[in-house]
C-alpha cells in the first residue's frame, strides 16, 4: 500500500472554479502583523513565510487579508506607516508577484483574501488617524466609547470598486484566486448583519438580501474586473452564537445566495468577536469543533465545494471529514504555524513527527499584536530565513539538565546541529510541567507535545538519562563544554501561617493526582493555573471557590483574548464561585479566611485549600557549573517561570548559537 493510501481524500485532486489543486490541504488565512513593511508592502520574511508552508506541501494558501482600499480604515499613522498587508497600487502587486512565483515552485496555489476593512472591531492600536468607519453610527467592539463613523454611500461605492481594482493587481500579479473577507464581524461582515447594519440607504434594510448588497456588488465587481477569471471564495460565519446576531435559518439563506450569485466555494466557520473562542478555536476547543458548520453548508448548495476549518490540525480527523463528505476541503491554520511540513509529514505516514500547535494563541495572537506573527512551538515562524538551523562549526559536549519543554527544545535543536547531546532529568519520564498540565480531558493538546518532544529526543539521538538528579559532580563527569539548567520552578506561597498544613495543596500535584481535591476546594490565585483547575475539579463533581486578589481573573492574560474568554465562560458553566479583590488571610483546619475589598473578612468552609500563586525560579548550581564550564545556560523557568512559548524559546534561541 502506498504510504499516501492510509489518507487518500486529503490526497486527492480537486478543483474550485477553475483552479485545480493537488491535495484537498488548504492554508488558513492568518493575519501577518509585523511581516509587512512600513507601508503596508509584503515583506522578504512574509514571502519566506508563505514559500515555508508552500513547501510542507498543501495545496492552495489563502494569504492574509489585503486591503483593497487602504483609505478608510484609520490605520496610517503619520501619513506613511499601514500595519496590514494591501493590495492598492502596482508596487503592491509586484511584492505579490514576489510570492506568487515563490509558492508556484511547489505545485502550490495562491489565494489572496481581500477585505474591505475592520469597522467595529479595530483594535486600540491601531486607530491612529481618526474614528473607525462602519456601516452604521455603532459601538467598536474594544472601545465602546468609541462610535464608528458611518460611511457615506458614495464612500461604500468607492470601496466596492477597489475591490475590482485590487483582483485585477492580483490576477496580474500571478495569484490564482481571490477570497472575500466576510466572516467573524469584520466589515463585509457588518453589512450583512442587522445587529451591526442599521442603514437606510440601498446598502441596508431589514430584509437579508438588501444586506447582502455590499458583498454582491464586491463579487461583479471583481467578476468584472477579472472577466471572471480568478475563482471567488467567500468567508463566512453561518450563525453568530450572540443575541442578535445571525441565526443559522439566515445563514443558510445567506450561503443559498452566494451560491446564486456564483461564489467559486465557501469558507465556512462561526462566531464573531464577541465570542472569538469560536473562529479562534483555543486549546479547550474539541478537535473539528465547527465541522458541522460546513456539513450544513454542504446540506444547502448544490454546485460548490465547500471548506471546514476549526482544529482540523489532526490527519485522522482530517480525513474523516472527507471521507464522511462533510467538508471537500480541509483548511488548517495554526497547525501549518506549528508545522509547516504537517501535509508531506502525514502524506509520508510520518505523523508522529508533526510537531502540534497546542491552542495557546500565545505566538501568532498575543505576540503578533505586540511585534510579529510566530508560533509557541516554532519560534522559526515568520522569520524562517534568519532562524534557518545551520550545522555547528564546532561540535561540542552538550548537558542538558532538565527534561521539560525548555531542556527538550535545547537537547532537539543542538542534536540536530551535530552536537553531542546528554539529557539528565530527575523524575522517570520527560515532559516536565507539561504532565499535570494536560492532565485534564480539555488540555490534551499538551499532551501530544509532550509525547512529541519524547519521540524527538529518540529520533535525533539524545543520550536520555531518567532517574538522574543531577549535582553539579554529576554534571562535570561528561565533561560539558555547555550546559543548559532547565531546572523549573518552585511554586511561591503568600506569607500566610499554616500554609504547610496537611489540607494545602499545590495545584501542580493536585493536577496529577485529583485526589488530592477534597469536595469543597478553594483555590487560590485566578490565573490560568487556578482556573483551569477549577474547571477541572468542578468536572469532576468537586464545589471549588476561587479566591483572587485582583479586580478580575485572569488579569493579565487578555492577549490571549479567545483563551481568556473561553475560560471564563468554561468557569460560569461549571458553577465555579468566583471571589475577587478578595485576600487568603489565615489557614485553618476546615478552611480559610478571606478579606474582601481590603476591609470585610470571611470564612470559607473546605476540605483542601490549593496554591496557584505563582512560581520562583529553581536554579541550583548555576554557581559551581559557571565556574568549571565555559558556557552555562539557564532556560525556561529556572530565569524566569513563564509559558510553553517562553520555555521552548529560550531552549531554542541558546542552542541555535551555541
């Protein structure tokens, strides 16, 4: 049997319009913040970016939004400076054609997603030059003191043919299709949608299709343009999941009438903003989380191909909805960000070498908003040509001293560079936090990168050494000439007295053993430790109380806004108790003590209280291996405790040098 047999629908030829693909394997169109020049141009590292996924092997890459009119959106700071990608002029064209060719080296197809602009949702950041601009005098979604300033009609006809004007600059630049940017409430979105549609000229009106009128004279527009040479594929949400917004009944409608006025294919998904924990699926999402959006689109046209997305980033699940005819194509995002050779891997029946994206939004949202597009778990994303893994010039005894994400990552990449390689970790099996943190059924995702990095360290051949608590003797016997301390952290208590009671915990072994948890928990500290345990206690039938200091749980984790917000709903439906501006004052044998407002004490019944406060660095020897080694790196939490990405970074980043 032929290895590409075991998947042979995500193998299979297809065609949308007439474009023809050779795998059924569509990239995501993610927004490429930080990859883009000054003005808006493609950069040299977007291209390498594109030209990355087009070599892994998937068929047709759906860019990132291209504006087709760069005049509206308040986005020009100082008259020079726009932070998204568009497609307006002949200079823009000519960096698409950069990368046009670059992709159709690999049999790759290019699409590019046009848009029309952001409206309601334009972030902070980015409203540099003046009020947004929408359909209707409403609120934006970030600031709500902030009222969107109403196009004009003749302005939303002007925007309609920047749309023919841009297809046209992208038909010549060699691109392959077009896909309209009319999902998740962005503007396309708005002016189909009555929630956020309240106009009265021709581009409103209760009735969907007077709606619809933007997005239908966008499609002539470029059909026009064109003479209806590039393939159309339109992005849409069939039901909203807000009060208000679109049902799935007008969905349908909705999808029966694109398909009338000739869309090539639909790009089906969920949710807006307002619940963005949809179109961003986070780690707590079900893999194929909106499949059924795209069997109910396939329910309802006729003639068109139809594209699921939505943690579709597992071959077998992939497949299934191939072979289950829910879906014609199977776009995956931020599975192709983690790795970009997930199509050639699982083509190969090399699957367990696919390095997971695991749901934390921590590189290509939060990340991307402050610097540039990347990936927790690659950190060569968007910056491939100068992250490229060169061979060492000169081969070196490297330790590793601790087998979590951070010593795995540093072991992986130094192997790989032609160093020699010993791994000592203390417990008896790899993964470090990353064990009790993909404890719970909504988490498994870290598992897989877990099980990952393990089947890496036996493929490139790090000398593993389990059961090895390591002193610095221990260390000095291999004779390093580097070391990496990826020892971890500790867990930090506040200075209460009692905390070493026999009914506290930490929630690191309450994690591992849930046991632990008597049936009323308080835990302690509301950040992503202390939710997600609540979560998981109170799946398990426990009455769990959180107590957090600061105004808000999870305070300073609103970058990783999907993550956030689904946490927080997965916590109102648990029927989690939830005290904030609230103090752990005393311990006591059936309970706690606790201050609201810094004024009103408390006392709160339990069995078990569990610490999530935070973690100290644990670096021991940093000291005598400094002084008989010449180069010693501390990574991940031992310098400083943080998240998967800055554990696997650190690992990465010193031994890509070394």
């Amino acid at each position: 049997m032929a290895l590409e047999m075991k998947y042979p629908r995500l193998f299979e030829s297809g065609t949308i319009g007439g474009m023809r693909l050779k795998n059924r394997l569509v990239m995501a169109p993610m927004g490429i913040m930080g990859l883009v020049e000054d003005d808006g141009l493609l950069s040299q590292r977007a291209i390498d970016y594109y030209e990355e996924r087009a070599r892994g092997g998937v068929g047709l890459i759906i860019t990132s939004l291209f504006h087709a009119s760069s005049k509206y959106d308040p986005f020009w700071v100082d008259g020079r400076h726009f932070p998204f990608p568009r497609l307006d002029s002949e200079i823009a064209a000519i960096r698409l054609n950069r990368l046009a060719e670059r992709v159709h080296d690999y049999d790759c197809k290019l699409c590019v997603q046009l848009t029309a602009g952001f409206g309601r949702v334009a972030g902070p950041r980015y409203i540099r030059s003046g009020p947004p601009v929408g359909p209707s005098p409403i609120k934006n979604y970030w600031l709500p003191h902030v009222i969107l300033r109403p196009l004009a009609t003749e302005e939303v006809e002007d925007i309609v043919a920047s749309f023919g004007k841009a297809a046209k600059l992208a038909m010549i630049a060699g691109a392959d299709a077009i896909e309209l940017h009319g999902h998740e409430g962005y503007m396309i979105d708005q002016f189909m949608t009555a929630l956020w549609n309240k106009r009265d000229d021709k581009y409103g009106g209760p009735d969907l299709l007077q709606r619809m009128t933007f997005p239908l004279e966008i499609i002539e527009s470029i059909n026009s343009a064109t003479r209806g040479r590039l393939p159309i594929i339109f992005r849409v949400g069939v039901e909203h999941r807000i009060p208000g917004g679109r049902s799935r009944q007008e969905g349908v409608e909705l999808l029966r009438i694109l398909e009338e006025a000739g869309v090539a294919a639909l790009d089906v998904d969920a949710g807006c903003y307002d619940n963005w924990y949809w179109p961003h699926p986070p780690v707590y999402q079900p893999p194929a989380c909106m499949l059924d959006m795209a069997e109910q689109a396939k329910a309802v046209v006729k003639n068109i191909p139809v594209m699921c997305v939505g943690k579709m980033n597992y071959p077998e699940v992939a497949e299934a909805a191939l072979r289950n005819e829910k879906a014609d194509f199977v776009i995956i995002g931020r599975g192709l960000l983690a790795d970009p050779f997930w199509p050639q891997k699982t083509k190969e029946g090399r699957e367990e070498e696919i390095r997971p994206c695991i749901g934390c939004h921590d590189g290509c949202l939060a990340r991307a908003r402050r610097m540039s597009l990347s990936c927790a778990v690659n950190p060569a994303c968007g910056d491939e040509r100068a992250l490229h893994l060169s061979p060492a010039k000169i081969r070196r005894q490297v330790v590793v001293v601790g087998g979590g994400p951070a010593g795995m990552e540093a072991a992986r990449v130094c192997k790989l560079r032609g160093h020699e390689v010993v791994l000592l970790e203390q417990s008896s099996c790899l993964g470090g936090l990353l064990i009790p943190a993909s404890m719970p059924e909504f988490k498994r995702d870290l598992l897989h990168l877990k099980n990952y990095f393990e089947r890496q360290m036996d493929k490139v051949g790090v000398n593993v050494y389990l059961n090895k608590k390591a002193r610095a003797e221990d260390v000095l016997a291999f004779k390093p000439d580097v070391v990496f301390l990826a020892t971890g952290a500790r867990e930090w208590f506040p200075p209460v007295s009692d905390v070493e009671d026999p009914c506290v915990k930490k929630a690191v072994d309450v994690y591992r053993d849930a046991g632990l948890a008597g049936q009323r928990s308080v835990i302690v500290g509301g950040g992503f430790v202390g939710c997600e345990l609540a979560v998981y206690l109170a799946r398990l039938g426990r009455q769990v109380t959180i107590v957090e200091q600061l105004p808000e749980l999870l305070e300073s984790f609103r970058s990783v806004h999907p993550n956030r917000e689904m946490l927080l709903a997965m916590l109102e439906k648990s029927d989690v108790t939830v005290m904030t501006n609230t103090t752990l004052q005393e311990i006591t044998k059936s309970g706690a003590r606790v201050r609201l407002n810094g004024k009103d004490d408390t006392f709160l019944e339990a069995d078990t209280l569990i610490m999530a406060t935070g973690f100290v660095p644990h670096c021991e020897m940093l000291e005598d291996l400094s002084a008989n080694v010449e180069k010693v790196f501390p990574i991940g939490d031992c310098l400083r405790p943080g998240k998967i990405l800055n554990a696997i970074w650190d690992g990465f980043g010193k031994a890509r040098v070394v």
